[in-house]
C-alpha cells in the first residue's frame, strides 16, 4: 500500500483549518495510507476527521521520525519554512507537495501568500498539483464526552499567546453580564490557564463548578463547544472547534486580522467577529494594542445579538417540531 505523509505540526486551529485539504487527499488518493504527522495531543480531533488513517506524534517539523518505507507522496499542510521542507525530503518520498521553500529549490510549488486565508491557503496548493478541494468540508461530527456541558454559553479565556488573550477583567465583566440574563455559564480554557479562570469566576461571581478550564480533555472540550448556545473567545483553535460543529460564537480578534484565519465568508452568518483593524505581532508577551481597544460594551452588544438570533431559532425549532 502506498503512503501519503502529510505535515501539520502545529496546534488545534491550524489543524482544523486543513481538514478541507486532507479530505481532499483522502478522496484523491482513497487506496492509500494516509499518515498524519502532527502534535499527538490533537489525535482525539484527528479521529473526527475520518480521514487519516494514523497518526505520527510531531510537535515540530524537526523532531519528525520517519522509519517506513518512502512516501509515495509527501504534503507539507505546515509552511514554507526550510525546517518543514527539509523534514519531508529527507523522508525520500517520491513526490512532494508544497510551497516553494529556500531548502527546496526545485520544489515548483506555488509562492506562499501571507494574507491568504488559511484554509483557502492549503486547497490552493493542492489545486495547483491538479486535487480538487472544497473549502465547505469543514465540518465535523461532535463526539461523545463525558465532561461536556448542554446549551450553556462557554466562555473561552485562553490564547496560544499573551498577545492574543483579553484581559481577565473584561471576561468577568462579560460573564457577569451573562449571569443576570440568568444563562448558564462555563469558563474553559488549557490546564495552566486555569488560574486565570479562577480569577475570572471569582470577579464574576460564578461557582467554581463551571470552572471546566484544566479539567477536561480535548474530546470533552470539543463536545461542550458543540452543544453550546454560544462560544465566547479570542483567536485561539477553539474558535476553529465552534466553526466546524456550527456553534454561534463571539470572536475577538487581535492582532492577526480575521480574514487570515477567522470563519470562512460563506459562514459569516453564525459568527459576529470583533476586529479593531489593527495588526500587530501574534507572538507579543502582552495583550496586543489593537486586541485591548475591544472594550466590554462591544461585547456585550454582540454577545446579545447572538443570543437572541439563538434563542429565535430554538423556539421555530420547537414551534414546527413533528408530533408522533
């Protein structure tokens, strides 16, 4: 059987953002083993995608372990940066897909468009190899979980960086406002971002029960984004979760500017987006400028919108609901 390695070492939202790509691949090459190279904490999400046949703990495109046989076809789904480039030659695959990358001169891929959407981004590297893709098929069966919870609103406090996080203060401010809508709320967020949850329970009133934040898994995570009214977040891969499972949310974007990486335009409809239009570096220690002019009336504005647009289709579901 012939393998086709794909590279995406880096975390949840990328990862969501190429399943278009990958289930391309996997209609394209449908004989074929379909080996993921990716950080082994996302293989709870990866089996959602039903299209990767197994999994090869990556956290970086230098420490990939490659012993089998040569790829018949090799997909860099990472970047165009020399380390991914050289990780997957190294490999011997026979065919390499990608971006043209300094490592790899003669690599004919297309050039790396740094305001490209990021799904758009890998179903256009795919086309130009003549792979159809569709950027739609991004959605994803909610799993099973024991830990998640039904119909609340999740309020997400965490980043991947400081840069990306809105300060604690104005989560409880917005939870506080939740409260007195009498809506049912939980703070989630990674194991060490749960001391910030703590705090913002604590400023808002909210019992430390709702705190799931370094209590569940990423199946439980996924599965109480996909049951909830609404999700509440800045940038972060859980954003992507409630985009693949339908979830309306509230997104505070700061400082990558959302038409890189926010919802598709075709799902715009669901999500209200906050962007201040000011872009600044992702990777900053501390909040971003343009992340910090979002204050707690815009918020709370759109937070509202959401919940009634929610509310009003709960309630025509239940009004043309089949009886017997």
């Amino acid at each position: 059987m012939s393998v086709v390695l794909v590279l995406q070492a880096r975390g949840l939202g990328d990862l969501l953002a190429a399943v278009p790509a990958l289930r391309a691949l996997r209609r394209a090459e449908p004989r074929s083993k379909i080996v993921l190279a990716a950080p082994h904490r996302l293989e709870q999400i990866v089996d959602l995608i039903s299209s990767v046949d197994e999994l090869v703990p990556t956290a970086d495109p230098a420490a990939l372990i490659w012993d089998g046989p040569a790829p018949e076809l090799a997909v860099n789904l990472h970047g165009a940066d020399s380390a991914s480039a050289r990780a997957l030659a190294d490999t011997g695959a026979y065919r390499i897909i990608g971006h043209r990358a300094p490592a790899l001169p003669k690599l004919a891929g297309p050039r790396w468009d740094p305001e490209a959407h990021a799904v758009d981004r890998w179903c256009r590297l795919l086309e130009s190899e003549g792979i159809a893709a569709d950027r739609r098929n991004l959605g994803l069966v909610p799993p099973v979980a024991s830990l998640a919870r039904r119909d609340c609103v999740v309020v997400h406090i965490g980043a991947g960086a400081p840069a990306r996080r809105w300060p604690p203060e104005r989560f409880a401010a917005v939870v506080r406002h939740l409260l007195v809508l009498g809506r049912d709320v939980v703070l989630t967020g990674d194991p060490f971002e749960r001391d910030i949850a703590v705090q913002v329970a604590a400023q808002a009133g909210l019992p430390d029960d709702r705190v799931l934040a370094g209590r569940q898994n990423l199946t439980d995570l996924a599965a109480t984004v996909a049951e909830a009214a609404l999700l509440i977040c800045g940038d972060t891969g859980v954003a992507h979760l409630a985009t693949a499972f339908g979830t309306r949310t509230v997104l505070l974007f700061g400082p990558t500017p959302p038409r890189r990486g926010g919802p598709p335009a075709h799902l715009l409809g669901r999500h209200a987006v906050l962007w201040a239009g000011q872009v600044g570096d992702p990777d900053a220690r501390t909040p971003d400028p343009g992340l910090l002019r979002i204050g707690v009336p815009e918020v709370v504005t759109a937070v509202d919108a959401q919940l009634d647009k929610q509310d009003w289709a709960e309630s025509s579901r239940s009004r043309y609901r089949r009886v017997g």
